[in-house]
C-alpha cells in the first residue's frame, strides 16, 4: 500500500478516535478491572487491551496485511512500514482518573517514526506529525521553545517502576533541580514529548521507554524543532535515554545530566 506520510496521519487519527472514545467509554468498569506488570506499580486495564484490540482490527481494514507493535500483545518489527501503538499511555493517570493520558499510534519504516497521532481521549485534543511536513495541535503548527538560559528551563520527566532505580533517579533529580527553573512530571511520555513539541516545556528526559511510548511523540517534538535522541542514540545519557529539549538549552541539558549521573539511574 500507498506510504503518503499523510494518508497515515490520517489513518493514525481515525482509529486514534475511536479508540480514545472507547478508552473513555470504558472507565468506569476498567479502573475495577485491572491487573499488574513488571512491578506492582505497573498496571493494565481491560480498557489497554480492548483499546489495542480495537486498533489492531481497525488496522487489519484500513491497511490490511501491515504489521502491529502494540505495548500490550506485542508483536515484531519488520522491514518496511509498521505501526508502533500505545493503547493507553498514562495508564495510572486513567486509574486515578487524571486527565493526562493518551492513545499514540504511529508509522514506522525501518525503525523511523514518520507519521504520528497522539490523540487524548479527555479533552479531544489531538497532536499529529509527518515526517518532513511539522507538527500539529489540532491543525495549529507547533515550534519548540525559543528558551536559551538552562537556568530558566522547565524540564519534564519521568520514572521507572522498579522502586530501587526510582531511589537512584530521585537522586539525579534532586541535583537537576538546582541547575533548571523547575521540573514536571506528568505520567504520560507522549503527552510530554508533544508538551515540547508546543513550548510548554523547555526539555524532556526520562529511561526505559517503550518504543510505543515514544514513537508518535517523539515525532512530534521533532518535527517541531526539539533536538530529540531516541534510546540508542546517546550512550552518554545511559543506553534507554530518550531525551528531547529545544535548541538553546539542548547541549547545556545534555551536558547537566551527565554530570548529575542521569546515565546510571
């Protein structure tokens, strides 16, 4: 098929949708119905499944025969296009009924994002990217930060589940915090990849990512201007870093969290 970096756009927003109004629909039952990852910490709801259920299928009919990496059935990668899908990212802000979560779908070829949708099913709002054509907030272009002082940075980030490396981040944390303006952490990795994309945060770090909790967001801020590394691609930042900041305050970013450990949290 066809692989118009906007035809899957628009494919990732429709299903995107109808996930999301099933992700919502759901709540009120999901939140009873749940069961625990890696740690105790990491849950899944029955709305994860049936969310990544209804994407798949949706998938299969819109671009039948395409191969599916989704966070909870998993799935390979292949040559060529595949779909990297978050059923529910932020699936503890859904438990406790925070509004900050998302259902990310996006296109892959070879590993590189480039289409994306994060839609968040609580406000409707809908962030999308291709790969060479920017990034967008319902139809609105998006352009990072134009921030150049670290010490006026607003950082994003996150942390594990496991409770002993949560201590070793908390560590790096406490001596990152003496060299930004301040820091946030909201629970949904897409949602503040996007958060970048827009400006509302300066820079985004965090370890142990699932490739589907950044591909889609991860597209969006770079497309819109964010200097982005990707698992792999900055050994200095520890070997499951994704790390995404504006341009002014990338390389001095970078260089802070070296010195504060970030790489052995």
């Amino acid at each position: 098929m066809p692989l118009d970096p906007r035809t899957l756009v628009d494919v990732a927003v429709l299903v995107g949708r109808e996930a999301g109004d099933l992700v919502q629909s759901m709540r009120a039952s999901a939140v009873s119905d749940f069961d625990t990852k890696s740690t105790i910490t990491d849950v899944v709801t029955a709305a994860d499944r049936a969310s990544e259920q209804l994407v798949r299928r949706r998938l299969a009919e819109l671009r039948p025969g395409e191969p599916v990496v989704g966070e909870e059935e998993g799935g390979d990668e292949v040559e060529g296009l595949t779909w990297v899908v978050d059923p529910i990212d932020g699936t503890v802000n859904y438990l406790y009924g925070i509004p900050h979560y998302s259902v990310s779908i996006a296109a892959q070829v070879d590993g590189v994002s480039v289409a994306a949708a994060v839609v968040e099913p609580a406000s409707g709002r809908v962030w999308t990217a291709w790969q060479g054509g920017g990034a967008y907030l319902d139809g609105r272009r998006l352009a990072v930060s134009e921030q150049t002082r670290l010490d006026l940075t607003l950082l994003g980030y996150g942390f594990a589940y496991r409770a002993d490396r949560r201590k070793r981040q908390a560590e790096t944390w406490a001596g990152m915090a003496t060299v930004v303006r301040d820091m946030r952490r909201a629970g949904a990795a897409s949602l503040d990849l996007c958060a970048v994309a827009a400006g509302r945060l300066d820079a985004y770090a965090e370890h142990t990512l699932g490739r589907w909790d950044w591909a889609g967001g991860a597209l969006v801020a770079r497309e819109a201007g964010a200097v982005v590394y990707l698992p792999g691609e900055a050994p200095e930042l520890g070997a499951d870093a994704t790390f995404a900041a504006a341009p002014g305050i990338a390389d001095a970013l970078f260089a802070a969290l070296v010195e504060h450990g970030f790489s052995k949290v």
